[in-house]
C-alpha cells in the first residue's frame, strides 16, 4: 500500500504539498461537502507542521466557490466536531489548528497563546470565575484581567465576547494515517478552476473522501499509478507468435474496470463506482497502460495513455514519455504481427515482448491527474525519463527487424 505516516521532506518542494490527517478527512466527510471542502482548504495553507494554519473564511471561499456565509458555518462545524481550533492570538485575523496533524508547537510568527501556558493572578482567576458563570466583566479593571486571562489561554475571544477556552483534544496516535496531497488539488494551476471547486460541485462528500483514500493507495514507483491490486482494467492476452528474440503479443482490454473488496468495504453500503466515476469525469483520474513480466512481476515498460484521443499530450506534459514509448512499442508490435501466422483480435495492443518472459501482463492502471512533490513522484519521474531512451531503442530496433524483413520478402 502507499500509506505513509513519515513526513516527506519539504526542503526544495516547500509549498507544493500538505498533509492531511486520513481520519480527519472521513470525519469532516461526515458533517458534509462543505465542511469537508473546508477541512482541505486550511490543510493546504498550513505551516511545515501541517497543524496550524492561517487560512480563513477568504481562503474556503475563493478556492471552493462556496458563499462566504457558508463557508463560515463549514468552518464552525469543524471547530464544533473538535477537527479543528480556534487559536487564540495577538491579532485580529484568525488562525486554526488542526487537531487531527501531528503535536507541533505554533510558529513563532503566530505569536499564539497556549492553552493555559500560565498560572493566573488573583484578579485574573475572579474575572476568569465571572466568564465561567456567563457574567461580563463588571468595570475595565475586570477587563483587563479578563483580557491577560485570554493572553495566559484560560479565555478566548469569541464574536460574543469572551469564553472559557476548551482544551485542546488528546494527541492524535503515533501511527495516524497521514496522506500527502498536491497544492494543485485545491489552488488549482494555470488560472485554471481549482479541482476542489469541481469535487465540491459534485455535492457528494464521498466523492472527496474517495480522492483522498486514492492519494493514499497510489503507487508510482511499482505500478505507476493506484495500486494495481486495487483499482485496475485487466487485459487478455495471447501470443501471435515468435520472430527471432521477440514474442509478439496481442492484448486485449476487458470491457469492465475492477475494483477490489477494500474499497468495497469502505463505501459499503454505496457503490464504489458512484464516488470514482465523478473523479473521472472531472478528470481527475486519467488510466495508463504498463507491460509486466507477469501479474505479480515487475514493471517492464509504460505503454501510455489508455484513452489517448481523449487528451492532448505535449512534450512538456509528465506523460508526454510514455505517451512516446507506447507509440513505438504499438508501431512495433504491428510491424512485426505482418509476419506471424495468427491474426490479433480486433481493437488489441500488439506488444513484442523478449521471448524468456513467459506471462507478460498489461494491466490499466488508474493514476491521479494531479501529484504531490515528493520524493517517490520525483523517483518515479526520474525513472520514467531515464529509460525512455532505451526503450525507445529497443522498440525502434524492433521495428527496423520487421522493415528488413519485409524488403528481404520483396527482393525475394
């Protein structure tokens, strides 16, 4: 699985990522779409500790398209539900704490007072006693009291007045699920509308859970996309035939995408499809191609996007590799099937495959549009851009065998 709960490190990637509190997440999926979108906004603003953040009521509204007047109730749910804080400060801009991030203390530029960091004076304890019992403070004296009461964190300020301040709820376990999620889910790029605007026009708070939960289990660096095990579209194979060093092989995509019990389990009673389609739509998941040594194997090759009529791929885009290496090794595949007995099936992938791998596999994988800057996206990258040349050698190669083959034919 890709479930991590140790930080990635944010030394020249700081700012593309955040982190976000598995749990948190299914429990403000609980309160509803709106409360849910706001959660993801103030995980993306927050500080390098993930807990404290300074985003507000602004941010909620300007990234998810929802009023201020509902963005404002979606924050006081989480503070109602204990997912997140207010903290009491020397400003008047709010700022929040994510209860569900790692223990952190605030940074220093928040200037925030802890919870009960210090003992109260005599002065400060009767004022303390009168907010406690719903009474105002009875001259400025008792204000003032009041107010170092607020500034020692027994009191806070509230739209009303003053409060008692609650206690911060328990540290979250040492073993919480932590996901790591792109800024680009809910800042969107290139002006374009922010993905968590799209999620939330769905008005399905599942939906979002189900994006999260899919960040968790993807798995670049072994099967280039969600765990193959868990979300995938199973191809059919059948060897054509041998030329030299190749087999070549005819692969055809089942008509049914498939999902494991894990999933099922999670969304039970509603079906898993009804949360991942939306994703789809909104393309947040695209589906790729990858050649195995066999169902259980290793990665041999990407073979490129599933759909590929359905997008535009540049030489600037992440998938523009292996948008390249399918191409050649298709054009490869059909080349060498001219000279094979067996005909392929119609809409197959022809893929030559070097003849000592017995069980080749191409299996759909579904990826995620949109990834976070982090250390196993950057392997997986680097992976991808320093084998495609080879790749494309030895699909080039390939091809060059059966032209020769076909002028020989001819001479003949």
């Amino acid at each position: 699985m890709a479930s991590e709960s140790k930080a990635p490190k944010k030394s020249k990637t700081i700012g593309e990522f955040f982190g976000v509190d598995l749990d948190g997440v299914a429990k403000a999926c609980e309160l509803g779409m709106n409360p849910a979108a706001a959660y993801m906004v103030l995980a993306c603003f927050s500080d390098k500790t993930n807990r404290f953040t300074p985003a507000s009521v602004k941010a909620v509204t300007e990234y998810t398209g929802i009023s201020r007047k509902y963005a404002k109730q979606a924050i006081d749910a989480l503070i109602d539900a204990r997912l997140v804080g207010l903290v009491p400060r020397d400003s008047t801009r709010p700022n929040y704490e994510i209860f569900g991030a790692p223990q952190a203390p605030p940074p220093a530029q928040m200037r925030a007072y802890g919870y009960r960091a210090e003992k109260l004076g005599p002065m400060e304890q009767v004022a303390f006693d009168d907010i406690a019992a719903g009474l105002p403070p009875a001259n400025k004296y008792a204000r003032s009291a009041a107010m170092r009461a607020v500034t020692k964190g027994w009191l806070i300020k509230t739209d009303d007045g003053l409060a008692v301040r609650e206690a911060p709820p328990p540290p979250p376990p040492p073993d919480r699920k932590m996901v790591w999620l792109p800024n680009a889910l809910v800042k969107g790029i290139s002006g374009a509308t922010p993905p968590i605007q799209s999620v939330c026009e769905t008005s399905d708070p599942l939906v979002l859970r189900m994006l999260v939960d899919l960040y968790r289990l993807q798995t670049l660096t072994s099967d280039g996309g969600i765990d193959r095990d868990i979300l995938y579209l199973p191809f059919n194979s059948e060897c054509l035939g041998t030329i030299h060093q190749y087999n070549v092989w005819a692969f055809v995509p089942d008509s049914d995408r498939q999902c494991s019990g894990e999933l099922g389990k999670l969304y039970w009673p509603r079906k898993v499809w009804d949360c991942i389609t939306p994703l789809e739509n909104i393309k947040l998941i695209q589906w790729y191609g990858q050649l195995f040594a066999a169902p259980d194997g290793a990665l041999l090759n990407p073979l490129g996007p599933l759909y590929p009529d359905k997008e535009k791929y540049r030489e600037n885009d992440a998938s523009w590799p292996e948008f390249q290496v399918g191409t050649a090794a298709r054009g490869a595949g059909v080349a060498l099937a001219r000279h094979v007995p067996k005909k392929a099936p119609e809409g197959s992938w022809i893929i030559p495959v070097l003849s000592h791998i017995a069980k080749p596999t191409v299996v759909g994988i579904a990826r995620l549009r949109y990834r976070p800057r982090v250390s196993d996206t950057a392997k997986w990258y680097g992976t991808l851009k320093g084998k495609q040349e080879g790749w494309l050698k030895d699909f080039g190669e390939a091809a060059q065998m059966a032209l020769g083959m076909e002028k020989k034919a001819a001479k003949a």
